[in-house]
C-alpha cells in the first residue's frame, strides 16, 4: 500500500492509513469489482448505445442521418474492441450511475460530455 505522498506503507502504518482515509471519506467502501456478462459485450447493443450518444457540439438540427454520421467521425466504429468495451460501459454506466455516482440520466441514459479517443 502506497500513502498520499506515494512512499510504501506496510504492518500496522497501513492500517493507520486505512483508517485516515475512512475518516476523510466516510461514504467510501473501497474499490469494487463488477463483473459483466458477455451479453453486455454484444457488438449491435454496444454499437447502438455508442450511436445513441448526444454529444453537446452536436447541433440541434441534426436528423437522424446527419447524427449518425457526426458519431461516426468521432468514433472509429471499425474497431470492434473499442465497440464493445464503451458500449458496454456506457450501458453499465446508464444501469448503475444513480446508485454509484450520483448522476442524473437524460432520456435513460448518462450524459457523456466529450469522446477523446486514444491509440497505441
């Protein structure tokens, strides 16, 4: 375990640091593993959930053809990887965003700001 200030923290120090962030964040339980199931990876409902996204450049007078078309000059839907892992995070994002972070839904679903997307 690492302190605030990155040194290695073990034994009883540990646990004294555990104890301080319990004390400065009292609502938090600690990292959490969510496991999903590979439904949730399904590339129609990922690629749907992506192209559903309502980013807030995109302008207002937009149809139905000329969104779908803004969505894809931002996302290379031809990556079927980087698909299937935001959609399937957007959807778990709209199923457990409440619960988690407090956020508030528009049409159903969590608002998502900006799309950056990385390449190695």
């Amino acid at each position: 375990m690492k302190d605030i200030a990155g040194e290695n923290v073990t034994g009883e120090d540990a646990q004294d640091q555990d104890i301080q962030d319990a004390e400065l964040r009292p609502n938090y339980d600690g990292p959490q593993l969510f496991v999903q199931t590979g439904r949730e990876f399904a590339p129609d409902s990922c690629r749907s959930r992506l192209q559903a996204l309502k980013l807030p450049g995109e302008p207002k007078t937009h149809d139905a053809k000329e969104h779908l078309l803004y969505i894809t000059s931002l996302i290379p839907f031809n990556n079927e990887i980087m698909v299937r892992a935001a959609g399937a995070l957007l959807k778990f994002l709209d199923k457990s965003s409440i619960e988690l972070l407090q956020l508030d839904l528009v049409d159903g679903l969590v608002p998502v700001l900006n799309v950056h997307i990385c390449s190695m």
